[in-house]
C-alpha cells in the first residue's frame, strides 16, 4: 500500500491552520501542523514530511530562514509559501531562495490543492529524476567495472585471444596473441584479418563461419595453425548482438606446439613397439592355431579351452597393434591412401552385411538408407571401410538389447553426409571433445563392460580428416549418439 502523503502547515493564524486541515484532508492528505518556523523544523525533524505550506512571517521564525534550514536538510521538500497581498515580492524573494510557490491571502480552496498537487508532483518528479540518475551512476560503474576486469583477464590470459568484427577485421587482441602470431608489441590500429595471419584455410573457414552464423548461430570452429614450427590450437566462436544480429567472432589460439613433439615421439615409440611385437605375435598365434588343430599331437578339452582364450586375448593385442599401426601412419603422413571416386553407399552395404552376424547376436538391428543417385566421393575404399566399420561398431556395441542403428546419407552439394545413429548409452556433453583422442574411453559404467582400445575414433577422425572431411557427434547421455561424417565430392 502507498506511503500518505503528509502535508504540514505552518502559520501562527490557527484560523489558517485548521482552514488548510479542513481543505487538504478530504483530498486525502495527511495534515500537521505548526504555529512557527522553529517548530515545523522540530516536526520535520522526527516526522517525515512530503510537502510545506509556511507562511511567510511568523513571529519566531519566518518562512526566510524555514527555506535556509529546511533546504539543506530535506531538499527535496517542496516549499509553497502563504502570503498576504502587501508582501508578494517578499515571496518572490523565498522563490529565489528555492521555494516551490506562493499562494496569497485569502485563497481559494481550489487553488490551494492544485498548487499542492502539482508541488507533489513536481517533487515525484524530481525523485524519479534522481533515482535514474543514480541507477544509470551504478550501471555505468559496473559497466567501468566489468569492462577493466574482462581487460585484465584477456590481457593476462596464456592463450592468445582474438576478436572479428563481420567484415573480419581484428578489433582486439591480447598480447600473446601478438606473440604466438610472432607480431610487434606495437602493431597498428585494427585491419583485415589477412594482414596479420596469412593461413589460408584458417581464413576460409573463418570468412564461412562468418557467413553462416546467423543460420547456424552453435556452429564453432577447431583448427590446427602451423607458424614456423609452433603448432597453435585455434577455437572459434561467434558472437551475437541482443537481437541475434552476428557482431564477430572470438578465437583462442592454444600452443600446443610442445604436445605434438611429445606426440611425434610417442608415434615414433609406439610404431616400433608395435612392429616389434606384431611379428612375435602373429607366430604365437599362429603356433597356437597349429596346436588347436591337433597338428601337434592330441589336445584335451582343457587344452583347448586354455588355448582358444589366449587366442581370443592374442586377437586382441594384434587388433590394439594394428590400430596403433595405423593411427601412427596416418599421422606421420605415411598411410598412402588412393583417393578415387567412390560410391560410399556401397562401401556402407559392405560394411552393414559384414557386421550383420554381430549386431543380430547383440540384437541389435541395423538399418541403411542410402540413395543410389548419392554422387561419387573422392575416398580411399580401405580406409571408408575402416571408418564406417567402427563408427557402426560403436554403434552397436553402445546400443542395448533391442537397440536399433540407423546409417543414413545426406547429399549437401559439395559434400556428402553419412550419419551413424543409435540409441544407446548416449556420451555426456563433456566428454564429446575426449572422444577422438587416442586411447581415451568413457568411464561409463555400461561402457567398462564393452571390450575396446579407445583407438577407434582417433583412427576414424585422422582418416577423415586426411580425406579433408570432418567427423562430429550429437550425442545425449541416455537417448543416442550420432556421429556425422562430411565428405568432399
Ligand atoms: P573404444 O575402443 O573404447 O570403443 P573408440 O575410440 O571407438 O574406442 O571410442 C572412444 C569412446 O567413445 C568409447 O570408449 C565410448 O565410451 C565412446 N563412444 C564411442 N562411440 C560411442 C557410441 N556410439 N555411443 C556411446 N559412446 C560411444
């Protein structure tokens, strides 16, 4: 419920008092009184007052000194003075000491309460007045605030930063931006982005990303920059205005220059490793099936059962090898692959008839819809067939009794999509960027049970991306995962 409003009257005529008092309260306001200056200022003092109608002289303190004493500690107070005809220009004088109006003796009703209301309201006003002057005071100093405190982070910050606008011109930058950039300290004023950073496919799909972001407004950027022998991890995003109008894009570059000589040496240790111990494994295994097949003398069940397990654990590490292998070449550069023009959604039918026998025994049921008139891909057959083999496997492995796993293909002009859909055990949103890396497997409960060696979709995402496609996931934990791969025509 609103505050009354309180109007206090000041006059030594207690005629005049009680007038007012019969006047104002019908209007509902609240009325007090005082005989003198001196005591309206006691009364303002432990009662607070919206609105003072004081007469102009009083035998203990006129409406002169009331204006002085009240003004420096209620100044927001409208002040109207009561006077009589002979000192108006007395009441002008309190006008110019900053009171509100004057009404003269002997007033009429009307006059009264519309002189008193518009003094509210001008007091209204002038509150509302001061409080958005005082809220704009404190957004700008939080503005002030904010602005110095993301200054200092993005100033402090180990990666570099880098910030478009949409006609992909930098407008800001920290200093290890211009550092790993290999930039002066004191470059000029903001430019093209092509000045500074003369990457080339970086550039692409930055201008694309800019392009796009208003259909797309998710869509982030992940890229490898090579400058001299520094490797930098570049993650772009845009950014948008309140009405969704695209302003730029922000890039992080990550140095991750010290990560990939350890990754070339660990290539390096894990390719002879695996070379060293594919030969001695093959023969174990092949001995063992020598002996399983009783060409070295009768075997007892036990035998057997002891033998067949090893072979299954013998399969396995070749396996581990075999992809280690692989994964190794492929990022060394060595793995030739023979790009010729594929029709994918045939190397897809090979690969569901192969996986067949295996998802019927998970009872799962696999699903291909592919259009014969999908245009051709430039792919390499061996390497597809290892992608889509593991992508479906997955999609088997991580699907539950009954399960169903849906590849599709989409024609997108100059690509080609192929999507492996299930509804399994789905991948927690902060695990989606783990799951290409090499050896790394979800700590899913469902997930400990499946056999595997984590190599997979590293071996899928270094194929594709040798084929300069791209592999992405959706995926939502408990409903299904779906992972897209795009193919260059
Ligand atoms: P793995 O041999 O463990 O399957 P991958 O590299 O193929 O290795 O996959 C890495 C991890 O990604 C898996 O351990 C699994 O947790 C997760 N993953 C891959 N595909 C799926 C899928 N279709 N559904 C749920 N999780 C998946």
């Amino acid at each position: 419920m609103a505050e009354p409003t309180t109007v206090l009257v000041v006059d030594d005529e207690k005629v005049i008092r009680d007038g007012c008092t019969l006047l104002l309260q019908p209007e509902g306001y609240v009325v007090a009184t005082a005989a003198d200056g001196r005591e309206a200022l006691d009364l303002m003092r432990i009662q607070p007052v919206d609105v003072v109608l004081c007469d102009l002289k009083m035998p203990r303190m006129g409406a002169l000194e009331v204006l002085e004493e009240a003004g420096r500690l209620h100044p927001d107070v409208p002040i109207i003075i009561i006077t009589g005809h002979g000192t108006v220009a007395d009441a002008v004088e309190c006008m110019k000491k900053g009171a509100y109006d004057f009404v003269t003796k002997p007033f009429r009703a009307d006059h009264l309460t519309l002189c008193v209301k518009r003094a509210l309201e001008k007091q209204q006003l002038e509150r509302e007045t001061r409080r958005l002057q005082e809220e704009q005071a404190r957004n700008l100093y939080t503005l002030a605030m904010e602005q110095s405190r993301m200054h200092t982070i993005v100033n402090c910050m180990a990666d570099g930063v880098m910030v478009t606008n949409r006609n992909l011109e930098i407008v800001l930058w920290n200093p290890t931006f211009l550092r790993l950039m290999g930039l002066a300290p004191s470059v000029p004023p903001p430019g093209p982005l092509a000045v500074y950073l003369d990457d080339k496919p970086f550039l692409e799909a930055l201008k694309s990303l800019t392009e796009e972001a208003e259909k797309e407004p998710a869509r982030c950027l992940s890229q490898e920059i090579c400058r001299g022998r520094a490797h930098l991890r570049a993650m772009t995003a845009p950014f948008f205005g309140p009405d969704m109008k695209m302003l730029g894009t922000v890039t992080i570059f990550h140095d991750v220059t010290a990560f990939k000589e350890l990754d070339a040496m660990k290539n390096d240790f894990v390719h002879m490793v695996s070379h060293e111990l594919r030969s001695p494994m093959t023969a174990i295994k092949l001995q063992h099936e020598v002996i399983l097949q009783g060409l070295a003398g009768e075997v007892t069940d036990k035998q057997r059962e002891l033998l067949s397990r090893a072979q299954v654990k013998i399969q396995g590490l070749i396996e581990l090898i075999n992809e280690s292998l692989d994964i190794a070449k492929i990022e060394a550069g060595y793995r030739q692959l023979e790009l010729l023009p594929l029709q994918i959604g045939e190397v897809l039918q090979e690969v569901v008839d192969l996986l067949h026998a295996r998802a019927e025994d998970q009872k799962v049921t696999l699903k291909l819809s592919s259009s014969p008139d999908l245009p051709l891909v430039l792919a390499d057959r061996r390497s597809m067939e290892e992608v889509f083999t593991n992508l479906v496997t997955n999609a088997i492995n991580y699907s539950p009794d009954g399960g169903e796993v849906t590849i599709s293909t989409v024609d997108h002009g100059g690509y080609v999509e192929v999507r492996v859909s299930d509804r399994g055990i789905g991948i927690e949103p902060e695990e989606i960027p783990k799951i290409f890396d090499k050896f790394y497997r979800v700590k899913h409960p469902r997930a400990r049970q499946i056999i595997g060696t984590g190599l997979g979709l590293a071996l899928v995402k270094g194929i594709v991306d040798a084929h300069r496609g791209s592999v992405e996931v959706e995926s939502r934990l408990g409903e299904g995962s779906t992972f897209r791969v795009l193919l260059p025509r």
